[in-house]
C-alpha cells in the first residue's frame, strides 16, 4: 500500500500551489498591512497587492478591476449574486420577482432560493436532460415578466458537465433578465469570458483552483449596471456589496492562482484529457459495465463520475483507503442519501448510491492514475465477489 493516499478528488478541493504560497508568504508576516488603511506605507502596500490581485482575477474572466468583489468563498458569491438581485427587486416594488435555477446546482444555490421563496420570491426549478444539461427551449419557456434572475451553473461539481453559457447568456440578455453563473468548477478550467457569454454575475472559489480557502470573487456587471442589497452590513468596502476588511494575503493568493490557471490552461487542459481518458480505459477494460454520469463530450477534462452497479459507493470509500475519490459533493458530504444530483438525470437511487466522483489535478502523474485505477477495479470486483458468494453457497448446498 502507498505511503500516502492517491489524491483524485480536485472537485473538492485543490492543493495549494507551491507558485501561490510563495506570493502569499510576505502578506502573512512583513508586508501585514490592513489594505483600508490609506494613512501609511504598510497599507498602501497591502492595498496596492489587492488591487494586482482584483486585476488578476478580472482578467481571468474578461472583466474588468472593479467589476470584482472580493468575497470568503463562491457559497457566500452565490448568496450575494442570487438573494442581492431578488431582494433588490422585493425592496424596489417588484410583486413576487421570478428566479429560475436548476435541480442539479450546489446546496448553496438551491438553499439560497429557498430562502428567497420564504421571503416571497416566485421560484422555479428545472429539471435536467439525462446528460445534466439544461434544456434551453424550457428554459426560454420558463422565463416570464417577473423573471429577474436566472442562475445556472457553468460547471457541475458532481458530474463536471459544461452548460451551454452562451447561450443561456443570449438568452437571459434578450428578455432582460440577469444571469448569474456559479463558476467555481469552471474558472481557470475552461474558457470563461463575461462579455462573450453575456454573465452578469458570476462566482469563484480560490481553492477550486490551486488558490487558497477561504477566499473567492463575485462578478458583478456594471454596464449594463447589476444592482443588488448587500447581505450584511458594515464599512462598506467593496463597492459597498461587501463590508469587512479583505484578508490581503488570500486576495492576493486568489489573484496568483487565477493568473497562473488562464496562463496555463490549455497545456493542462491536454494532460487532464489524457490522463482522465487513460483512467476510463483502465477501468474498462476491467470493468467492462462501468457507466459513465453526464455527457463525456461537455465536460471539463479532469472530471469522470463512474457508477458500480452492485457496489455501494459507501463501500467503496472504505476499502480504498489509499485512494481518495469521494461519492459526491463535499459540501453535502454529511448525508448518506444518494446524490440529487445523480438522481435529477433519471438514474435509480441504486444507481445513483452505487457511484464515485473522480477528479484529476494539476499534480498528479500517470503512476498515480495508473494505480488508482487498478485499485478501484479490484475494490469494485471484491466487493461484487462478496455479494454473490453466499447465493453461491446457498446453491451449493
């Protein structure tokens, strides 16, 4: 067994890149200044850090420096996007203001809507295709005179499919209703360009992209202007959407990982697509009934989400303790339900509880994938061999 486990779960986290740390290094001890201090040299440094960083991770979007909002995370960077828009609308006079999502977005889209219904917002939630994309002629359906928001994920975290951006974007744009991506999963993976797609909000989480926890970014359109209610109150820093001092140093570590992300995303892009194709062929060739979750065509490279029929994905885990893959999303990680998300494509919950989400980074190697999919196909084999032995004994018998 390896000394260390092989870790394939980058949609839940990413490590830290090297490149990253060494830029966040001096903002934790000699450069500590407080970035709205604008009466001395220390926080005009760690203001003019912040600054590079909002520039960096603008650029890695298309935007512009001040369309960014810097944020703890893409769960607070949803909450802002979606409940800023609607409360805004409630606020202004608009009678039960109209939000659209999906069924297979992250908790913290579903959850935040959930809110909004409480508060009296309209709310509809569509269904996915089998493959996990939206259906664009349901959506266009979907959306009527109240419509204020639609919010769809850019990349799934479960299943790593791509929506059709540019087209929701040009959707959204022609019947004047804002649309906001969670793209905690996409930036730095794909191509992500806001005027392009025509996004109005969008998020980003740092540690989604060899960047640090505990940091992340809103997009925020300003022409044509995006107007929201902040979530809390305070000082009223950035643009007064979100009031609190910015930790300088994970600003500019986000700011870093972004750069190098867009720098490097095409060479990585290929190696991903290499090493995740190299896996699945491994693990066919042993498992010849693996099924493969959400359309292998619209996805990000790094990505596979495999079903087990006969195993439970539970069960997986367990015997694979030198392998780390999980069973879904890390942010629901708590519930042993099977995945919703899973479940919204049509699959059965024994299908559903039967499968594992593999995601492959930056640093790992062809030995690594090499022996992560040997190891999941004997644990998949044995744990089958398990299942059928007392049926073989009672026929024995």
């Amino acid at each position: 067994m390896k000394t260390e486990p092989v870790y394939l779960d980058h949609q839940a986290t990413t490590p830290l890149d090297p490149r990253v740390f060494d830029a966040m290094e001096p903002f934790f001890s000699l450069q500590f200044g407080n970035p709205h201090s604008r009466q001395h040299r220390y926080g005009w440094e760690a203001e003019e850090a912040v600054e590079k960083a909002r520039e960096q991770t603008a650029a890695a979007i298309g935007a512009t420096a001040r369309e960014i909002v810097f944020t703890s995370g893409a769960t607070e960077s949803n909450n802002l996007a979606i409940k800023g828009v609607a409360r805004f609308h409630l606020q202004h006079g608009r009678h039960q203001p109209h939000v659209i999502t999906l069924a297979t977005e992250h908790k913290c889209v579903l959850e935040s809507t959930a809110d909004l219904q409480a508060e009296g917002t309209r709310l509809t939630v569509l269904p996915v295709t089998n493959s996990g994309l939206v259906d664009l002629d349901q959506l266009a359906a979907a959306i009527d005179e109240g419509t204020v928001l639609v919010s769809i994920m850019a990349v799934n975290n479960e299943i790593g499919v791509i929506q059709p951006l540019e087209e929701i974007g040009a959707l959204c744009r022609a019947r004047g209703v804002a649309f906001h991506t969670d793209a905690a999963q996409a930036a730095g993976k794909i191509e992500v360009d806001v005027e392009a797609q025509q996004i109005d909000l969008l998020s980003i989480s740092g540690h989604k992209l060899y960047g640090p926890m505990g940091v992340g970014a809103l997009y925020v359109r300003r022409r044509p202007r995006v107007r929201l209610t902040p979530l809390f109150s305070g000082g009223g820093q950035e643009r007064g959407l979100r009031s609190g001092t910015l930790p300088a140093p994970l600003c500019v570590g986000l700011g870093t990982a972004c750069q190098i992300a867009v720098a490097e995303r095409a060479a990585e892009s290929d190696r991903l697509a290499a090493l995740r194709n190299r896996f699945l062929t491994s693990i066919r060739a042993r498992v010849p009934d693996v099924v493969v979750h959400g359309d292998l065509q619209s996805r990000i490279p790094g990505n596979l989400n495999l079903g087990f029929d006969g195993c439970d994905g539970e069960a997986l885990m367990t015997v694979l303790p030198d392998v780390a893959i999980s069973t879904g999303s890390a942010c629901t990680s708590a519930s042993v339900e099977p995945s919703y998300v899973l479940r919204a494509l049509g699959m059965s919950a024994a299908l559903a509880g039967s499968s594992v989400r593999i995601g492959f980074g930056r640093f790992n190697t062809e030995e690594e994938v090499d022996y992560a999919a040997g190891r999941l196909a004997e644990a998949v084999q044995g744990i089958r061999a398990n299942e059928q032995q007392p049926a073989a004994m009672v026929a024995g018998e």
